[in-house]
C-alpha cells in the first residue's frame, strides 16, 4: 500500500522547486494524504503534480511558473471543511484540484460557492448536483453507471445485488440503478450499505456485516447474480477477499465495480478480482498490446511519463487521467481567458477539448466533461481488458433523467446572452413529453431511440424551442401502470411487437388516445386512426420478391409459418399467388421457441413426397430460436434444389447454418447511404460494436418523421401532427421514405443473401421514391379491391383555425343559402306550373334521381375512406344528378320541339316515341359512363394516393384523379350546355309558357349545380363543417325536389294522365280555338289602322317597328287563312 511517506520526498522537492520561481501562481492540491482513502488519492495527488510539472517545463501558464501546495482532507469529511475554508479565504490561490468522495466535494462546497473560488474534481460521481463553483472531470452516471446497466441486462441474468459503502455517492448511485431497473426489467434482489471505517474496530465490523450479507445472498440465490459495487476504501479488499473464501466465483455471481481501478487492485489482491469487472472512462493500456478504442501514443506516452516520475512499477487509473485533465484544461483556459479571475477563467474553460489519454474530451457548459464510457474485465496480472466501450465521447447529463425528481432538468453555466452579468444554471428549459415503450429483450431498439431523441436535443436544438424527455415505459408492467405512464405523453413509440404486445397495445388504445403511436413493426394487427406502422406490408415484401422467385423456374412450394396473423397473411397471399401455378406442398406450423424435432422430420418427408425439383420454401418465423436451428437443419434433407426466403428475421439473428437463404428487408447494415454511414459511427461510437437491424432503424426513423412533422405542422397538436406527416417525404437511414394515408410507410425494400459467417450481402435491390435513378415504388397498398393489407386511408377533419379557412368557409355558407334562396324562388315563382303539367316519366326520373342524390349524405359523413364508401357516395351523387338534370333537359327540349313545331306549321304535333326512346336510352348511356367513370376513379385513386402523394388540404380519396375530375367536368359542361339551350328557347316564335318556364328551370338548376361544385367541392376538407355544408348543400335541394315532384306524380298515376306531349297539344288545340276570333279582329285592326305604338314600346326604333308591322302582317294572314279553312 503506498503511504505518505514513501511519497512525501518528492512531493516536497516538488514544493521546494515551485518556490525557486520568481514568477510564479498558487494552485492547491486537496486530497486525503492519510487515512483510509488514502489507497486512492495519493496517486490521484501525483497525477496532478506531473501534469503541473509538465506545464512549468513548457514555460508556465502566462508566463508564470505554478506553485502548488498539499492540503490533506485526512478523509474525513470535516477535515475536508476545514481545510477548504482556509484556501478559500487565501487570495493568493488561483484554484484548487481535490477531492474523492462525495461527502467531502459536498463538505467544501459551501466555502467555494461563498467565495467564489473554483474547484476541480477529478472522480466519477452520482451526479445530481451542477455548482457554478465545481468543474467535475469525472464520469457522470449516463457516463458509467447507465452504460454498465445496459451492458449488464444483455449479458447475465436479471437480478441484481447492491452493495456499497454508507454515503452520498453509493445510495445515489443506487437509487439510479434501480429506477434503471424498474424501467427497464432488472430486479433487485437486496441492497445493503456498510460505514466508512473511521478506525480498526469499525473495520472489523465492517467484514462481520460484508460475511452475513454474502451468506444471505448465496442462500437467495444459488444460482448466482450480478454483484453492483459501490465501496470505497478497504472494505474492497474484504469484500473480494470474501468472496474468494465463500466459492462465489465470477462467472456466478459476477461483480461491476464503480470505485476500483489498476492501482487498487494490487492491495487487494490480483487473484481475487480476476473475472470480474469495472466501469470507468479509462483504463491503463498494455503495453505489449494495441489498446483498444483510445490513442496507443498518447496514453502510453501518459504512462511512461508517470513511470518515468514515480516510478517503472506504478500503474495509472482513471481518477489519476481524469485529475491530470483538469489541470491542463485549467491552464488552457486561464491562456484562453488572458486572466486567473474566476469568472473569465470560468467563460473560457467552456468547448475546451484537451486530448487525454482516454481520447479527445470536451469542456461543456453544465461544468461536465464528455468523455468515454468503458468496461474492462480484470485480468490475471491487474490490468483491465476492455470487454465494452463506445467510440465516441457521450455529452454528460448530471440530473439523471430516471429519476421522477430530476427528470427534464438541465444545467447550463454560460453567460446569458440576453441578461448582462447574469447566468443560467439549474433549469427545466420547455419539455415535450414523450413515451418509449421498452421490451427488455429489445434494449438496442430503445438505444436507436435514445439516439434520436439526443440528436433532436442537442444538434437540432429540440423542437420548436422545446426538449424531448422521454418516459420509458416497461412493457412488462401491468396495463394499469402502463395506462398511468402512456397519459400524459404527447407521442408514443414502442419496440417491435409479437402477438401479446400487440394485443395489449390495442387494449391500451384509449389510454394514448391524445397521442400518435408508431410501431417499427408487428406480427400482430395493430391498426387505429393514430397508429402508424414502419413495417413492410405483406404486398410490399412479396408483390415483387414472388416474381423475382419465379424466375428460378420452381415447381412448389411450402409455407413455415408461426401461426400468427401477420405470418397468415404471408401465407395465403403466397398461396393466391402461386396456388394455380405452382405445385402447394403443404404449410407447417412451428412454435418459434419450442423443440419441433419430430414436426420438422415430417415436414421434410412431405417435402421430399411431393417429388418437386425447384421449390420455395416461405419462411414466417420470427426471431431465431432451436427450431429454426433444426428447420435449417432439416433444409439439408431436402432432395429438391430448395431456395429458402426468411420474411421475419432481422440480421442479428442470423447464423451461419442460414448460408445461402434470403431475406427480405427495408435495411441492410451494409448500405452506402450517408445517413446510415453517419448513424453507424453514432451508434457504434455510443454503444459499441452492435449488429443495427431493420426495427432499430425504423425505430429511429418513426421519431424523426415525428419530429419533422411537428415542425412542419408547427404545432403540438394532434390533428396538425398527423396530417403534416402525411406525404412528408423523408432521408432515412434506409432511403427515402414517407407516410401514406393508410399510416404505413412506401419505401424501398431489398433481398439480401446470408452468407457465411451470418451476415447479409445485398442481393436484390428496389428503390424507392427520389432516391437517384428511381426503379421500382414499393406502395403499403394494393391498387385492387380485397388486398388483404388496405386499411383504407384516414378521413381526418382539421381544426378550423386560420383566417384563410374561416374565408373559405363563409364563403361556403354564403353560397349554400344563396343557392336554397334561389331554388325555392324558382320553383314556386314560377316552376310549379311546368311541375304541375309535367308527364309520369319525367316526375318519375327526376324524382328518383333527387332520392339518389339524397343518398350521397351518408357516404360523406363516413370516417373510414374505403372504396366502398368512395362508391356509396360517387353512385349516388352523380347518377343521381345525370338522371334529374337528365330528365329535366329532356323535358326542355321537348318543349322546346312541341313550340317550335307548333310556330312553324301551325298544326297539332303528334307523339314521337322514338324521341322518347331516344332520350331514355341516352340517360341509360350517361349512367353506365357514369358507373365506368366511378370505378376506375376509385381504383385509380388509391393508386394515386400511395404512388405520388395527395395535398395534406385534400381527404376525399375519391376526387384527385383525371377521371374523378372528368366526372366534374362533363357535370359542369352538361349544365352549361343545358343552360344554352334553355335560353335558346327565348328565340321560338310567341313561345308558350310552358317553355320559358322550363328553360328558366333549367338555366337555374345548372347554375346551382355550378355552384354547388365550385364553391363546396372545391374547399378544403379541414373541418368537420365543411363536410356538413357539402351534405346539406347536395342535401336540401335534392328533398325539396323529390317532395315537391311526389305530389304531382302520385296524382297524374292516379288519374292515369299521360305523357307531357299529347297534353301540350290539347292546350295547344284549345288555345287556337279560343283565340281564332281575337285573331281575326287583331289582323283586320293592324291592317287599316296600324300597329299600336305605345303597345311596342316607345324606345323601339322605325326600323324596329316595321320588321315588327311585317311579321304581325304574315301572322294576321295566317290566322285568316286559317279561318277561312275552318
């Protein structure tokens, strides 16, 4: 054990050296040089003097040399105090480098916070503390306690041991670990605490409780558990030394230390800590061997510069690295600061990067280093072998965000930019609530979440002004707590699910009913208005993975499925594709985690009977598990030339036995996109050396096609969120992608082939939307009807909120009762009288085409767009219109004919039933263009909607396409035309009243209908209201129509009156009769007299008047002539 003693020579001449400086700055050095904490800060005292040493022979710090002085906390907390409260009240000293426990960094606090002196602490510590006064070097817990957590739950089993010394940092430290474990599926079998030794009695005692606590856990858990140590100081030594004793080894009941290092392992004994473990950000390299993941010049220069000083046997450990960190990154900051004033010194520390042994750190403003998180495993001669560790610096976080107290809470030290003088600190900056859900079999899912959310945070600088804090949620707590935590969040987003997850997920639907939900993936049938799925659909993975197959030239083929419903679907799309074609060998159905030896020997019998020579065997089954070994294994029996393809394995989970199978995927771990480069360096960096599978991805990308849709939508709220994402085309890891209508993602898909050692190489390729030389668009939707994966795009009323849409809609309003004013004046002003005359088959047609424009109401109030409510609507509203506008116009013309016949030849008209027939067929003719026009609309609109996107203003699924808008086009030029030839009718000689009146009705009757088209139609579906006004727009006319027409046809049914015709020339005949003498004497007056002037109006021109004489001339003749006959 190194003492005092044996260093206080150099520390001395090292002392005495300072004082020779003229020139000279006072630094202090506070640490227990005596006591039981000695062990380990006495090395942490020399790591500080050799970096100071180094920086005196490099010239000093603005010229001046540095003089330190030893101040020893005994380790004893109250020492600590005192020996604080002296520095502080010594202007002479610049700054202070101490400290090792957390009861003594607490003991001095007060004193550097008062006098405005500055501290650097040089260990790991709990965390939950950020002082303007403390620069803290060391790890904080999502630096080593949080990493080796994960580490742990991926490698031992479950339970957890807690065992560490009584004060501050191992019951923080603690209480951390088990919030860890409460969310993320740890249990804790026991925790218990031991005192600090204050003398040798108390020491004993300390072993007599270490010795029961170990017998206790042994009868506990025989089995073994994991062991998390918190203890400092001797009480390491008898516990490891009891560990030895009690046959508890390593591989049973193996232990992570958080306080031990290469120095202490020597005192207690190499034998005894070999196998087991430590978490810190460094570790003393071989140097025999290439060190991993941290520069081999600069740590072994870092060795054998402390060598070199203090000695060939001493070993250096992560406090010592962190110590001498802080004191060059001091000495960087007073040169950048041109000043040893506190404040300014303070300032420029901040974004300082010192390349240390551990690799590069940086300074932030939360007074935290970001540094390396690792785990090393004890060797035979001491040293550490790096069994885990992450690439690149992880940014500390000192409020633990597990914790319900501190969660969402941040430290920043800078100086405002808005408050002169003043300066942030403890703050809770605008959250956004967000819940993971975790299955802790899936903790690298969660890891790819973490990273999105810390990218969101820190280089996109959160969204819109706000953090993300998120909410793990065990899916393995009871729905209950479960329902409690998923509440208040604003999004949720879950692991790849099986069965029972998914399950519960739609059982908990009414708890997130105020969030969108996104699933990387399912073997279940989660499908809700605010769920949004990232896996391929059935059709995405085989619509053209079948074909590719079928070009093997195979004659069968067999389905391995799981019984599941995704993998059922699987299965009878294969079979509606290839049932007719190929030879179908049957379908096995495994349990994915049992042993299935006996089925699997039967399924290749069956396989081998059916006599095939090339076949296709379809692989549904999830994960890998032993019958998955003993299905590929089983594959090797099979006579027949077989091409295996795996539609449910993600690339983790393949092994070599798979060689030469298939796999179907958005993402391979190969691909050459950027994003992916860039989020492979991130998650290796973050996480170590980890296979990224497809659901990791798709997890990653569903929060940040969240965030971007949030900023597109520029809102939190619901509605906006989710109709912004709509058609938000999005860079991902995999290619671009985006989110359709039916709340799954079109994307680009491949086909990779395992190769030997597992992996994949990418065999197949299919692009996706805008990535360079687009190839094939992989839709979630099946432009047929009966795909088994349509769910049917979302109808989603918008909120009515900008001024624009309020316009639109007041301007809606304002047509509809503009329109309903309009047509009652019509009808009764002047209407009712052809009505009333009309014939049975026009009141019949129109009659029946207003009930099927009533119809249309209900199709639009349907929330669910399907192709069946696209017909139910489209049948109805156009049909309906083609049948009354039809038979109206029909009724014009008639007229129209009857008039003109009447003028021109002065005789009764006869019934033409081949105009009649005509007119029906014709009606006949525009229903069945109608019905073609309707049913390749909605097919072609499906198609349209996945394929290139529709304007998030725009829900009808069933009006944005060529032919939905050639439906409108020919309503809209029906009515012109009819409108034309209506007021054509002006133009008969002496027309009667029947046909001014019709032709007014039908001039009218299409300018509501334009109306109606332009105004309601065309505005935009945001709201509720809108849909209303478009139903009782179509609505209101329709029922007065097919009221106002019902009278009159059940009363000419009942008098069995007939065609409109043959009663226009009875009128016709009885109104010659009445008016022959009138005529006579009209003729006789004109003649000798003249016209009357003031009859013709006296604006009219002469030349008017005498075309007018002429005419009344040959019309008197006529009437004469008539006369004379009869």
């Amino acid at each position: 054990m190194a003492s005092l003693d044996q260093n206080f020579p150099m520390l001395v001449l090292s002392l005495l050296q300072g004082s020779w400086c003229q020139e000279y700055v006072d630094v202090a050095i506070l640490h227990s040089l005596t006591g039981t904490l000695a062990i380990s800060e006495i090395t942490v005292v020399q790591a500080e003097i050799l970096a100071i040493e180094e920086l005196n022979a490099a010239g000093g710090v603005l010229g001046k040399q540095i003089r330190y002085t030893l101040h020893d906390g005994q380790s004893s907390p109250s020492v600590f105090a005192s020996k604080a409260q002296s520095i502080t009240t010594n202007a002479s000293i610049a700054t202070t480098f101490g400290c090792w426990t957390s009861s003594s960094r607490k003991a001095v606090l007060p004193y550097y916070e008062g006098a405005n002196k500055q501290l650097w602490y040089p260990v790991q510590y709990e965390g939950q503390e950020c002082s303007k006064n403390v620069f803290y070097s060391g790890a904080s817990p999502n630096e080593q306690i949080e990493p080796s957590i994960f580490w742990l739950l991926n490698q031992y089993p479950r339970n957890f041991y807690l065992l560490g010394s009584d004060y501050v940092f191992p019951r923080t430290a603690n209480k951390i670990i088990k919030a860890m474990l409460d969310k993320l599926g740890g249990t804790v079998i026991d925790e218990q605490y031991v005192p600090l030794p204050a003398d040798a009695q108390q020491s004993a005692d300390n072993q007599i409780a270490l010795s029961n606590y170990l017998d206790s856990l042994k009868t506990r858990m025989p089995q073994g558990c994991v062991i998390y140590n918190s203890l400092n100081g001797d009480a390491n030594v008898q516990l490891f030394t009891l560990l030895q004793q009690k046959n508890m080894s390593a591989q049973m009941y193996p232990t992570m230390s958080v306080s031990i290092t290469e120095t202490e392992a020597n005192v207690i004994g190499v034998d005894k800590l070999f196998g087991h473990f430590a978490a810190w950000n460094y570790f003393m390299p071989d140097p025999t061997t290439q060190p991993k993941t941290f520069t081999q010049t600069i740590s072994q220069g870092f060795v054998k510069r402390f060598r070199s000083r203090f000695g060939n046997a001493s070993l250096v450990n992560d406090p010592m690295e962190a110590a001498y960190i802080n004191v060059y990154i001091w000495a960087t900051a007073v040169d950048k600061a041109q000043s040893f004033d506190v404040d300014l010194v303070r300032q420029a520390a901040y974004g300082v990067t010192f390349d240390a042994p551990e690799g590069t750190v940086t300074l932030q403003t939360n007074h935290h280093l970001s540094k390396y998180a690792r785990i090393g495993q004890f060797r035979a001669d001491g040293l550490l072998d790096i069994v885990w560790a992450n690439q690149n610096p992880v940014y500390p976080v000192p409020w633990n965000q597990y914790i319900p107290e501190t969660t969402g809470k941040y430290c920043n030290w800078a100086l405002s930019t808005n408050t002169s003088g003043s300066y942030y600190s403890q703050y809770s900056p605008p959250q956004i609530n967000i819940a993971l859900l975790y299955d802790p079999e899936q903790s690298k899912i969660l890891q790819s979440q973490l990273l999105a959310i810390q990218k969101i945070n820190t280089v996109l600088s959160g969204v819109l002004g706000n953090i993300l804090v998120p909410n793990i949620v065990n899916i393995n707590w009871d729905s209950t707590r479960i329902a409690q935590n998923l509440q208040n969040a604003s999004a949720v987003f879950t692991p790849a699910l099986n069965l029972t997850q998914d399950a519960l997920l739609q059982s908990l639907s009414a708890s997130y009913s105020k969030a969108l939900v996104y699933v990387p993936s399912t073997v279940g049938q989660t499908n809700a208005r605010n769920v949004f799925r990232f896996d391929l659909t059935v059709y995405q993975m085989l619509s053209r993975t079948l074909p590719w197959l079928s070009s093997f030239k195979i004659d069968a083929f067999f389905v391995v499925s799981d019984g599941s419903p995704k993998a059922l679907e699987i299965s009878k799309y294969v079979k509606s594709q290839w049932q007719t074609k190929y030879k179908f060998l049957g379908q096995a159905n495994l349990t994915v985690m049992g042993e299935n030896t006996l089925q699997i020997q039967q399924m290749i019998q069956t396989i081998n009977q059916g006599q095939a020579t090339r076949m296709v065997i379809i692989n549904t089954l999830p994960g890998y598990s032993p019958s998955i070994g003993q299905l590929f294994s089983g594959f090797r029996n099979i006579t027949a030339k077989v091409k295996i393809l795996n539609t449910n394995l993600e690339e983790d989970q393949l092994v070599p036995i798979m060689q030469g199978s298939y796999t179907v995927s958005t993402y391979f771990e190969s691909l050459l996109v950027p994003e992916n480069q860039a989020f492979l360096t991130t998650y290796t960096g973050t996480y170590g050396t980890n296979k990224v599978t497809e659901s990791m991805v798709q997890a990653y990308n569903a929060i940040m096609l969240w965030m971007n849709a949030v900023k597109q939508a520029q809102s939190l709220d619901l509605t906006k969120i989710r109709v912004a994402q709509y058609g938000l085309v999005q860079s991902s890891l995999s290619g671009n992608y985006q989110m359709e209508y039916s709340n799954r993602i079109s994307c680009s898909y491949r086909i990779g082939k395992v190769v030997t050692d597992g992996s994949l190489a990418i065999y197949r390729f299919e692009m996706g939307i805008d990535d360079t030389n687009t190839a094939l668009f992989v839709s979630p939707l099946k432009a047929v009807q009966g795909d088994p994966d349509y769910y049917g795009p979302v109808l989603i009323p918008e909120p009515l909120s900008s001024p624009g849409r309020i316009f639109t809609l007041s301007m809606a309003v304002i047509g509809c009762i503009f329109i309903i004013v309009l047509w009652f004046w019509v009808m009764y002003h002047q209407g009712m009288l052809v009505i009333r005359r009309a014939g049975i088959k026009f009141l019949t047609l129109t009659l029946l085409g207003s009930l099927l424009g009533i119809t249309c109401v209900f199709c639009i109030y349907t929330i669910q767009r399907t192709p069946l409510s696209c017909r139910l609507q489209y049948w109805p509203q156009h049909v309906g219109f083609f049948l009354c506008f039809g038979s109206l116009l029909q009724k014009c013309m008639t007229v129209y004919a009857v008039n003109k016949k009447r003028s021109a030849k002065a005789k009764p008209v006869k019934a033409n039933p081949i105009r009649n027939v005509a007119g029906l067929v014709l009606l006949i003719v525009t229903v069945l263009v109608a019905q073609y026009f309707v049913e390749q609309d909605v097919i072609e609109t499906l198609h349209y909607t996945v394929e290139n996107g529709v304007s998030y203003r725009e829900f009808d699924i069933c009006k944005h396409t060529p032919f939905g808008y050639g439906i409108l086009v020919a309503e809209l030029l029906t009515c012109i035309i009819g409108s034309v030839l209506a007021f054509q009718i002006r133009d008969v000689p002496h027309p009667s009243d029947e046909a001014m009146h019709m032709g007014e009705a039908v001039y009218v009757w299409a300018f509501t209908r334009i109306i109606l088209e332009v105004v309601i139609e065309f505005a935009p579906y945001e709201h509720e209201l809108f849909f209303q006004l478009q139903a009782w727009g179509e609505i209101i006319p329709n029922v007065h129509t097919a009221v106002i027409f019902v009278i009159p046809l059940w009363w000419r049914v009942r008098n069995g009156q007939g065609n409109d015709e043959s009663y226009l020339n009875s009128r016709h005949r009885s109104r010659n009769q009445s008016t022959g003498a009138k005529s006579s004497h009209i003729a006789n007056s004109i003649i000798k007299e003249g016209p009357d002037r003031n009859s013709l109006g006296k604006s009219s021109s002469e030349q008017d008047l005498l075309q007018q004489i002429e005419l009344l001339k040959k019309e008197v003749q006529s009437l004469k002539e008539k006369n004379d006959l009869k």
